[in-house]
C-alpha cells in the first residue's frame, strides 16, 4: 500500500481546490465573521481532504466508503454555510456559482469513488 496514494485521485485534487477557493473567498469576508462563520467554513473545507486522505488509509472497502461519505458530508457543509454567506452578502453571485460548480464536480468524483469500493465490497461478498 503507498501511504501517500490518495493524492493521485482526481476527488482528492478537486477537494484540494475547494478547500484553496474557500479560503481564497474567506479573506474578504466581515472582521466580525473570522471566529464564527468563516472558522466553521475553514473547518469544513478541510475537513473533506482529510477524510479522503484518511479513508484511503483504510484497509478495508467499507471502511473507505464511510470516510468518503462523510466527505461529501463536508462538501456538501461548506455548500450550505457558502449559502448562508451568500444570504448576508459577503459573496457575490458568480463566486457562490463558480464554488457551486467546483463542489458539484467534486461531489459528482466522491460518489463515483464511493460507488467503486462499494461495488467492490459487494463483489466480494
């Protein structure tokens, strides 16, 4: 097994650029914002790398699929409180709809990486 193997998925090099464009798009948010909203964000956004990065350390199929999921799970966070920055403001349109795309297309690679170990596993059984 190559440890560092997960940075060759394509999920993972995706998820790398929503986690730089979040915090790209953070730095112009309120001062008021930093340890509320924009911590949660950050948070977030790494937290889908680091699921991936963990679940591909996994030995076992089910395992690997779990951690993606709560990847997506992360994905799908940062999305919503994108949402709630959206609401207030702090981003324009084309920002939440460029984020919006690059999480469609990383959600759209997790699922199919999800679905292979899955398949996987059941083939197995």
């Amino acid at each position: 097994m190559e440890f560092f193997g997960y940075r060759k998925l394509v999920a993972y090099t995706k998820a790398c650029d929503v986690r730089r464009r979040v915090y790209l798009i953070l730095k112009s948010f309120p001062k008021d914002e930093q340890f509320a909203l924009c911590s949660q964000m950050r948070r977030a956004a790494v937290s889908i790398t680091s699921y991936i990065a963990e679940g591909m350390t996994r030995y076992s199929n089910k395992d690997k699929s779990h951690f993606l999921e709560i990847a997506f799970g992360s994905l799908m966070e940062v999305m919503s409180q994108m949402e709630v920055a959206l609401d207030e403001g702090y981003v324009s349109e084309d920002e939440f709809h460029n984020l919006e795309t690059l999480n469609s297309e990383t959600a759209r690679l997790l699922s199919g990486l999800q679905n292979s170990f899955l398949k996987e596993n059941n083939e197995k059984l």
